[in-house]
C-alpha cells in the first residue's frame, strides 16, 4: 500500500546537465595516438614497445569517449540536419579510433585527427563561434582547431 | 526541464490523465524509454505520437534526439 506513494525518480537528461562539451580533447588524443604511432617505428626494445602501445589504446579509446560524448550528448537533431556530413564523420573517425588501436597505421592516425578537427570545426560553429586552424605546438606538428 | 522543475523536485503524476483524454501541447508528461523514466514537455502531438521538448534546450535529451514518442510510451502527466 505505502509503495503506491513511493516517488520514483523521472530523468530530465541523460546525466547531469551541465552543458559543458569541447573537442579540444579528442583532438589531443589524437595527436597523442600520432605521435605513438611515430615512436613506434622508432623504439624497439620490448618494454618500450608495451609502453608505448599501451598509450596508443588509450588515447585512441580516448577520442571515442569524447566523440561519443559530443554525438550521444551534444549533438541534436539540428545539427545533424545543418550539416549533413556529420553523422557519417562521426562514425568514420569513431571506426578509424579502433583501426589505429588494432594496428600501427599512421594514414589511418592522421585520418583520424582530420575527421576529429572537422568535427570540431562543426562543434564551434553550433556554439556560435568561428573555428580556426592553428598549427599545434606538439611533436606531431600540424594542426589543431579552436576558435576565434 | 530547468527551469520549470529542478533536479530532486517531487511532483505528482497523474497516471490515467491520458486514459480517455490525448495529451495537448504545453503538458508535463513522464514517459518510458529504454528502461529509463524520463519527463518533458509536449510541443506536438500527432496521431499516435508526442513531439517532447525539454524547457531547457540547450541540454535535454529529447525528441530533438530520440524522434517523437509514441503514446504507450506515457507513463502520465505531471499535476503539481
């Protein structure tokens, strides 16, 4: 009898709602998976190797997460409709951060971070704001984007 | 549904509001998805299906995401 006036809990979001997404992480993953693919090719003492590999699943776990993140969470129906690439490029750079993880693919690792900036690109212009390309200050070198 | 209801507001819900009566535009509902209990406002309703918008749109998930809902997926309307 009492259960009848038990309150249940109804959500509002997903998680909490705190509005806070940027792709400024992804892009850094994967520059990071870039540059482990480099050192790959570099080091060849067993220990080094795991190492560095095991940096390389991470970080290309990493830009899932946050990809996933930005279209489960950030990306509506709006969006998608204004830029019609988009859905496509999520789930190809999506599908590249398992390839780069599976193996040691450095067009696939530079693939991955230029569909990683086209989002990004798109991220801004929802926000408002004009993304620019500026040249990374990381080992890997070429670019990353922010906005003005 | 900031900034109608806040996190942790308890509210009544109204089980058989939809039993004889369709759902109009501006109602509270709490619907079912995916195992999940979820409330929003409808904006439209159509045939068998509510267009559910939150009141805070920059971050809800809604049928801007998830499509419209179809009926049997009401739980009821919010009274209080």
């Amino acid at each position: 009898m009492f259960n009848l006036f038990k309150p249940k809990i109804a959500y509002a979001h997903c998680d909490i709602p705190c509005g806070i997404y940027d792709p400024h992480d992804a892009q850094m993953a994967a520059h990071t998976v870039i540059r482990m693919t480099q050192l790959l090719g570099e080091k060849d003492s067993m220990h080094d190797v795991a190492r560095i590999t095991h940096v390389k699943e991470e970080h290309g776990a990493l830009v899932e997460k946050e990809l996933e993140t930005l279209n489960h969470d950030y990306f509506k129906e709006e969006h998608f409709k204004e830029n019609p690439q988009l859905r496509d490029l999520v789930l190809s750079a999506i599908k590249d951060s398992a390839k780069v993880r599976q193996s040691i693919d450095m067009e696939t690792a530079k693939g991955l971070l230029e569909k990683t900036m086209q989002i990004a690109e798109i991220f801004y212009k929802t926000k408002g704001v004009e993304p620019i390309r500026i040249k990374s200050i990381y080992p890997t070198g070429g670019e990353i984007v922010i906005y003005k | 549904m900031l900034p109608t209801l806040k996190p942790g507001t308890l509210v009544w819900v109204f089980h058989w509001a939809f039993l004889f009566n369709a759902p109009k535009p501006g109602d509270i509902v709490v619907f079912r998805i995916s195992g999940e209990v979820f409330v929003k406002r409808v904006e439209k309703v159509s045939d068998n299906q509510v267009y559910l918008v939150g009141d805070n749109p920059e971050d809800s998930l809604d049928s801007r995401k998830l499509g419209a809902i179809s009926l049997k997926n009401l739980v009821g309307k919010v009274i209080v």
